[in-house]
C-alpha cells in the first residue's frame, strides 16, 4: 500500500484499524540471490537500491534482533556532506542528494529536516581549516559559508562567544546539513523494499558462513541454513564479530558511543551546532528535547551502554558552548556500539573470499551516509565494480598506503 493523503483519510473514516503492516513477516527461504546480514540503515538501504536499481528482489535482509535496534535507531540523527577529502566529499554529497529526495522515493516520512549545521571555530588556524574544508565542499557540489563572530551570533546569541579559554570567533555553515528521524529511516527502507518483494526477517541471527570450495554460498542462522549466491555483511558494530566468522580480521575496533536527550524545551535551537574546540554536538528534536553527543568511550566494549565519567566530559563540552544548557534537566541516554576503523573511513568493498562482500567502518558518522552507502553497496554487489564515489573505501587501502584520514589523527581509532 502506498501511503497518502488520501490513505490517511481513507483510514480515519474507519478508526485506523486496517493499515496493513509496514512489511511483511515472511519465513526465509532455502535460497536467494543476495542474503544481507544486518537490518540496520545500511542493510535495508542496500536492500531497497538492489531492488529498485538493479532489480534484483530475490533478497534476504537478515536481523539479528528487530529493525531500528542497532545504531539506526540510536544516533544523535545528524546529517550533513562537510568533509574535505576527495575520497570522502563527494560521496557524502551523493547522500545528501539522497537524503532531498528520500521520503518521496520510499514512500515515507522520515521527517528529513534541512536545518543547516553550523561547525564553530576558535582560532585563526581553525578557521584556516574550515575555509580549506568549505572550499573542497564547494569544488564537490554542496553548499558551505563561512560566517564570521556576527555571523553565528545572529542565528545562536546564547552561545559563550567569549568563553576565556576558547572564545568562538565564526563557523562553517552547511545550510542544507540537518537531521532525520533516525529509526523511521530504518522503517522506510523496510516498507520501500519489501514493497518490492524483499524478505525482511527479524530475530535471525547470522552464526556462520557456508564455505564451498573456497567461496562463501550461504549462512548458518538461527532460522537454519540459508544459501545465497551472494552474502553481504553489514552489521556496524558487530562486524569484527561477524566477519571472524568468516576466518577474516578487520581493521576496526568496536567503542561505546552514548547520545543524550533532554527534557522538551520550547524551541530554542534551530540547527545543529557543533564545538570546534572539544567534542560536543546538538539540535532539538521536534518535540522540544535537546539531543546531543561527544566523543566515543575510551576502550573497547560491544555492550550498548556506556559509562559515566564520557558523561560528564559530554556535559562540560556543553556548559563550555552553551553555559545555558546547565538549566536543562537530561531525560534518559543510551549508547550504540560504532565500529571505529583505523583511518576514521569506512568499506565497501569485496573480501578475499569470493561472494563474501563487506560494508562497514562508519565510526560514528554512518547515519549520514545510509542512503549513498546502500546506493554504492547496490552498485557493488550487482555490478562488481566499486561505485565511482565509494572508489578510496577499500579493505587492502592499509597495505597499499592509500589511507583516508579526514581528521589527520593516525591509526588511533578512539581519536576519529
Ligand atoms: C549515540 C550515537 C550517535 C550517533 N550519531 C550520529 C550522527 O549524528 N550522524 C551520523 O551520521 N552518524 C551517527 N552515528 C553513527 C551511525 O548511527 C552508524 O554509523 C550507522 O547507523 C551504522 O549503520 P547501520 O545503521 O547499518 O547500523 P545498525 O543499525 O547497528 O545495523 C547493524 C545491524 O546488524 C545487526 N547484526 C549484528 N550482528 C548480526 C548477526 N550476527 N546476524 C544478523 N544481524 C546482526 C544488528 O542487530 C544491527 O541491527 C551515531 C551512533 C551512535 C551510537
């Protein structure tokens, strides 16, 4: 059923008992032609563009737990294509296109709100970087201004401009930046592809690879064995555990993330601001709670909460930037598991073994990159070909030099 005004009005005459279910609850069959592994953004969106792309509907989306349970539904909900790398900018643009055409693609409202970003800066150096950075966005396609002190003043006149330690001198704004109702994205994907015939089988556990002859035809689960032609991986923060499986070692590390919401204030924050000086970030959500976030937990943990004193360094991030915050009492937090690579970049790529293909590494900027990572994912697995913005995310890129580090920090994961 395709949702609309008219669905809406249709339903309501009858009390809004008989919208069908948003996906289908179908048991996996012997064989498909793709099997992803991870109902997460990254899998149903890939799942959707095999269909809708590349027409191939014979696809199983296997999940471990229920759809919106993994980091889909568990980020600060930002999206944005600020990036300086050649290897990265255009491909986060590529999503950002998406991102504009999304709701009508899928049929969904996933309440994809271009509220514009606003990155502060600090110092003459930083803002040095930022001009670099807004000019490589530019050369890309997407939109970047540099505004001054009086700038970022006329859209936040309650920030601590002059906070004696890290005064705030001006930002780099991306206009068309935002946020997206995280866990509907993961909803509307689903509705989207199995719309298409895609079988999206939630609490099916993926417990090992089916090896021939040296190439992978299939997956053990929780539902029994399932054979594929292809097995797609994309399971985030689990993909060091799921990819062992396979006899194959990652260079990611998996950390705690945690994400913090208030309680609902009246509007206060139109955008989303970022902290040049530490690690701090925030928007409103629409009903009034400020979200926010900072640096990932220190050590390596796959457990979904994190610990306190990342709390507190949260907190003081966001007294330093807003003191306002402190009157703001926080609601409730939680945390997601981010698979952190070496370089702070991620893949998509094919593994070593034939018919066994890799996605992940998105660290803890993933969510904006759902659409053009199922986009490029798609494009892979159907064609074999790298898409041509997905071309640097290679998993042998440690071996050849070929490195993608945005953020300049070096193989230290918990820096990116
Ligand atoms: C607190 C927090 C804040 C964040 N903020 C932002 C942000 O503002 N902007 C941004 O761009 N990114 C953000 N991120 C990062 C972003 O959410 C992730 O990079 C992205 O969601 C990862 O891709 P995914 O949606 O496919 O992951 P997930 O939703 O985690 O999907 C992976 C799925 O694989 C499943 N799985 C695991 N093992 C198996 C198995 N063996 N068998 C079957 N299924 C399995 C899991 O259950 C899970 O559902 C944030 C993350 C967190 C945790």
């Amino acid at each position: 059923m395709r949702y609309s005004a008219f669905q809406i009005f249709k339903q309501g005459l009858t009390g809004n008992k008989h919208w069908p279910k948003t996906w289908r609850t179908p048991d996996p069959a012997q064989q498909y032609d793709v099997i992803i592994v991870g109902g997460g953004g990254h899998g149903l969106a890939t799942a959707h563009y095999l269909a809708k792309e590349h027409g191939i509907t014979n696809v199983a989306v296997l999940e471990k737990g229920w759809l919106g349970g993994g980091n889909i539904g568990r980020n600060t909900t930002i999206i944005r294509s600020n990036y300086l790398l050649p290897e990265n900018e255009p491909f986060y643009e590529l999503s950002m296109k998406l991102w504009e055409g999304l709701e009508q693609d899928i049929n969904y409202n996933a309440m994809v709100s271009q509220r514009g970003i606003i990155n502060l800066y600090h110092s003459d150096s930083q803002r040095d970087a930022y001009v670099r950075r807004g000019n490589a966005m530019l050369m890309a396609g997407a939109d970047a201004v540099l505004l001054d002190r009086e700038g970022v003043r006329a859209q936040y006149p309650f920030l601590d401009f002059d906070n004696a330690r890290f005064p705030i001198r001006g930002g780099l704004w991306q206009p068309r930046a935002g946020t997206v109702r995280h866990d509907a994205v993961a909803w509307g994907y689903a509705h989207a592809a199995d719309s298409r015939g895609v079988d999206i089988i939630q609490n099916c556990e993926v417990n090992g690879f089916i090896m021939e002859d040296g190439k992978c035809v299939g997956v053990n689960s929780t539902r029994g064995s399932i054979r594929a032609k292809k097995v797609a991986v994309c399971v985030a923060g689990s993909s060091g555990r799921v990819m062992s499986m396979a006899g194959l070692r990652l260079p990611i590390e998996s950390h705690v993330l945690q994400a913090f919401v208030s309680e609902g204030l009246k509007p206060v924050i139109p955008g989303v601001i970022t902290y040049g000086a530490g690690h701090f970030y925030i928007s409103q959500s629409d009903k009034g709670g400020l979200v926010f976030g900072g640096d990932i937990d220190g050590y390596n943990s796959y457990a979904q909460r994190g610990n306190l004193p990342t709390v507190e360094d949260v907190c003081e991030g966001g007294m330093a930037m807003m003191p306002v915050i402190g009157r703001a009492r926080l609601l409730r937090m939680w945390g997601g598991i981010m698979d952190m690579s070496m370089d702070g970049s991620p893949f998509i790529d094919h593994t070593s073994i034939p018919g066994l293909y890799f996605n992940g590494g998105w660290c803890y900027g993933g969510f904006k990159a759902t659409p053009a990572s199922g986009w490029c994912y798609a494009h892979l697995i159907a064609t074999e070909q790298p898409h041509e913005t997905a071309k640097g995310m290679r998993l042998d890129r440690f071996k050849s030099g070929a490195v993608m580090d945005e953020r300049g920090a070096g193989a230290q994961p918990n820096l990116h």
